[in-house]
C-alpha cells in the first residue's frame, strides 16, 4: 500500500511534507530508475555479446566439413563424425537461441519498464537458465578441446590441418560467448539477491 503524501502528527493535524522533502524523494526516484536502466543495458550488452559468439561458434563447426565431399573418404573430416563436435556445435546453437530471447526479454524491459514473465518468474528463470547454459558450454568446449589435443597427437591435423584449425576457432569463440554469459549469469544473480532482500528486481 502506498503511503499518504499527507501523515498525521502527534497533535492529530495533518502534517504535510515540505517541497524540499518532496524534492529529494523526487531526485532519489530519478536516480534509482536511471541506475537500473543502465544496469538493463550492461546485461543487455553482454546478452547480445554472448549471442554473437555462440552464433559464430555454431556456424563454423556446423561449416567443418573437409574433403572431397565423401564420407567414405578416409581423408574426409566432418564435424559430426565427432561426438565432441557435435556436442559443441548443438550447445552453441541452443546458447544463441536462449541468448536471442533474453536479449528480446531485455530490449522489453528496457522500453516498457516491465519483464515479459511475471517478475518472480523471470528472475528465476534468467538465473536458472543462466547457470544450466553457462555449464552446458563449458563442458561442451571442454570435450571440444581435449578432442583436438587428440586430433593433433595422432597427426590427424597433419594431412587436413584447415579442419583442425576451424575446430580451434569453433572451441575458442564458444569459450568466448561462455565468458560473456558467465557476466550475465552473475547480473542475474544480483538480481535474485535483490529480489530475494528488496522483493523486487530492482536494486536501491
């Protein structure tokens, strides 16, 4: 319930706040609503950053494919001849696609000043899912990596080095779009404390 501009005072009259006062509550409002909006946009960069990144890391390993277009080939690489590769190309893709609705989340709340879900849920799920994707990436580039250490001990990358290459740069874009969704997993975070101490995602 919204408190009275008006409140009694111990005579039983109405005390009526000062323009000063009226001021200050006015100034500290303008205040807390610029540092939320600048808080949306950071998440909102590194949503987006995080994106680019998984994106780009699911287009060239889904794009690994070297040879003469024959699996039968034993000198032909395909990415899905991996499961590691297959495991990094489909989390990056699934992390694009989480990362494309959050960013649609935040450019809402941004212009509308409200979250798409209800607010307890959204914060909830953003911190969640976060957490769950964050995880998924890592483990994914982590396979990724130690499968091209084993490529290149068995000289593998020595007759089709390009393919090896594009595998490094898939596995080094996902650790990328990993770190950026690290920084929004812990904006979330920060939020769900704010929830948790103010009920509101706002932080004052």
């Amino acid at each position: 319930m919204m408190r009275s501009s008006q409140e009694p005072n111990r005579n039983g009259g109405i005390r009526t706040p000062s323009p000063r006062s009226r001021n200050q509550s006015q100034f500290h409002s303008t205040v807390s609503v610029q540092k939320n909006r600048r808080f949306n946009i950071l998440i909102l960069i590194f949503r987006f950053a995080a994106f680019c990144f998984s994106l780009a890391s699911a287009i060239f390993m889904f794009a690994n494919s070297h040879g003469d277009g024959s699996d039968s080939d034993s000198d032909s690489l395909r990415w899905y001849h991996f499961d590691a590769f297959r495991f990094v190309a489909i989390a990056a893709g699934i992390v694009a696609l989480y990362s494309l609705f959050e960013i649609g989340a935040s450019v809402w709340e941004i212009s509308r000043g409200t979250t798409v879900l209800p607010e307890v849920v959204q914060v909830w799920f953003d911190f969640g899912h976060d957490q769950v994707f964050a995880y998924m990436l890592l483990s994914a580039d982590s396979a990724g990596t130690a499968l091209a250490r084993t490529l290149r001990d068995r000289d593998t990358c020595t007759a089709n080095n390009a393919f090896c290459v594009q595998s490094d740069i898939s596995v080094a874009l996902g650790f990328t779009g990993f770190m950026f969704l690290s920084f929004s997993s812990l904006l979330s975070g920060f939020r769900v404390v704010c929830f948790i101490l103010n009920g509101s995602r706002f932080h004052m």
